[in-house]
C-alpha cells in the first residue's frame, strides 16, 4: 500500500524549532482515494468531471490533493491505470477457470455480463467511457487508455487461438479477428448495461456471443 505523508501546516513556514513541530503529518491512502475518483470518472468521463468533484468524492482537500497529483489529468491517468490493474486481476482469475479455449472465452463474456448488470452496470466502465472521449483526450491519456483496450484484445486473441488448438473454437475465422468481434460485444454490453439491463437478459446476449466461435 501506498502511503503519501503531507505535512499539514497552521501558518507559512518559518526557521524556528517550535514552528516546525507544530506541523503534523496528514497520512491518506492513495489507492483507496483514486478508486473513489474511479467511480467519478466512471459515471462522468472526463470532461464533465471537476477538481471539486474530485476533492469531495476523494475526500481530500484542494491542497491534499495537490500534493499527491499534479492536476486532473494526473488523477485520470492513475484511475485509469489502477482500473486496468484491479479489473486484470479479476478478469485473469476469472478467465483461468476455464480448461478450454472456448470456456476462457465465455468466462471472460460472462465477467462483462456481470459487471454490466446492477449498480456496477449503472455505473458504467472507465475504460468504455474513456474510448468515448478518445479524441478528445490528449496523447499521454490517450496511450494509457490505448494500451488497457489492446491488453484485453490480446488476452481474448490468446483464448481464441487456444480454442483452435484444442478444437472448441472454430478455425473458420483468424483469431484476431475473433478477438476484435468478441472485444466489441464485450465494451457493447458495458454500454448498453447503462441502461438497466438484467443479468438474465445479459446471459441470453452471451449465449448468442458465443455462437461467433463456432
């Protein structure tokens, strides 16, 4: 765990030793605070999110705040990054129940599905919501955002081949492509699951999904 330490200070710093005890360290989890502005940035993208939105969902001060980031930008960058590490994690350890290609490829339909459904589907997805304001994001978001998209297309590319390998994927269509139809319906399911879709409704929409690798 992260611990950024910030010396909170009642008046302008001065050479005397009784100034400087007076200040007290003002400890805060960094990683607790950006899955908070993940779940900002998650329902408002970008753009329509504030420094004060952040403050107050962040539970910083302005000047706590500015000690741990240079600006929102900075804020984003690391939500985004922190969401793609969380999210592998958790899709890699659902994934990897699968024994087949084709089972790693509906674990995988079936995690989105979930997360497309309820509170979360209302939330909606930070990496969805960000390929959304892709081009008006400048080219240092743009790349991590970029590289969280293509590491999933390369995992779903790597289940496909799998598949092939072991005779549960069709070798009718290239792997890449499989992958870049099975991407698609994936962030689809994220979008749409905004709209209140049910877990049931997204489990007939996996089924169908899945008929693309036969």
């Amino acid at each position: 765990m992260i611990v950024f330490y910030i010396a909170s200070m009642t008046q302008q710093f001065s050479s005397s030793a009784s100034t400087r005890q007076r200040g007290r360290p003002r400890e805060f989890d960094v990683d607790l605070a950006v899955d908070k502005a993940i779940r900002v940035f998650s329902e408002r993208g970008y753009h329509a999110t504030s420094v004060g939105d952040l403050t107050q969902a962040m539970e910083l001060t302005q000047g706590s705040l500015y000690k741990a980031f240079k600006d929102k930008k900075d804020i984003y960058i690391a939500a985004v990054e922190r969401y793609k590490l969380v999210q592998t994690r958790r899709f890699d350890a659902t994934v990897q129940t699968g024994k087949t290609g084709r089972e790693k490829l509906r674990a995988a339909m079936n995690f989105y599905a979930d997360a497309s459904a309820g509170q979360s589907g209302g939330q909606g997805c930070l990496i969805v919501g960000a390929v959304a304001d892709l081009v008006s994001l400048d080219d240092d978001m743009a790349r991590v955002v970029r590289g969280a998209i293509e590491a999933r297309e390369k995992a779903l590319a790597r289940f496909a081949r799998e598949g092939q390998a072991d005779g549960s994927v069709s070798k009718t269509s290239d792997a890449d492509a499989l992958a870049k139809t099975a991407l698609c319906i994936l962030y689809g399911m994220r979008v749409v699951g905004k709209t209140g879709l049910s877990r049931a409704q997204l489990a007939a929409v996996v089924d169908t999904a899945m008929k693309v690798f036969d």
